[in-house]
C-alpha cells in the first residue's frame, strides 16, 4: 500500500484516529498506575500515576511551541526570498 494512500486514509478519519490514542493513553495510564511499581522512583514526582506521560506530552508542547516562537521570531524568512527581482526581459539572467 502507497504512503500516501495511508495518511489520506488516517486523514479522512481523524476523529476515529484520535479516538484510539486517547484510548491507548488511557490504558497506558491505567496500567501506570495499577501495575507499575514506583517503590525505586528517585523523586517524589515519579511516584504520581502517568508522571512520564505528562511530562512527555508537557515537554514535546513546549518543543514545538519555543521552536514556531523562534522561527516566527527571525529564522523565517518570506517565500520569494531566493527569486530575482525583474531587471530587464530576462528577468535577471543575463550572462
């Protein structure tokens, strides 16, 4: 099957998509807090249910928040940045 095919598959049925993970994060959650055993945590934090799940999902937000804030800040540049500008018929490729 095409790659492409897939993600417009995944695309057309979005809510069905996020539907399964948030439920796999449940279970996930759910196993953490009833199975795993937090008696060799370092820090109190890792001793609360779904800690790292959090945490994860809290840093990979501030990730791509900090990275559009810095790229809207002064790495983005306009679209036509690297076209010539009209000097003559030629638009600019004269040899």
């Amino acid at each position: 099957m095409n790659l492409v095919k897939i993600i417009e598959y995944l695309r057309n049925r979005l809510k069905t998509v996020v539907g399964i993970c948030c439920g796999v994060l449940m279970l996930l959650v759910i196993v953490d807090a009833l199975f795993v055993s937090k008696e060799h945590a370092h820090t109190a934090p890792e001793h609360w249910p779904a800690f790292w799940a959090v945490f994860g999902f809290v840093a990979c937000a501030l990730i791509v928040l900090l990275s559009k804030a810095y790229g809207h800040a002064g790495i983005m540049t306009r679209e036509d940045y690297y076209e010539t500008k009209d000097t003559g018929e030629n638009g600019g490729d004269e040899e």
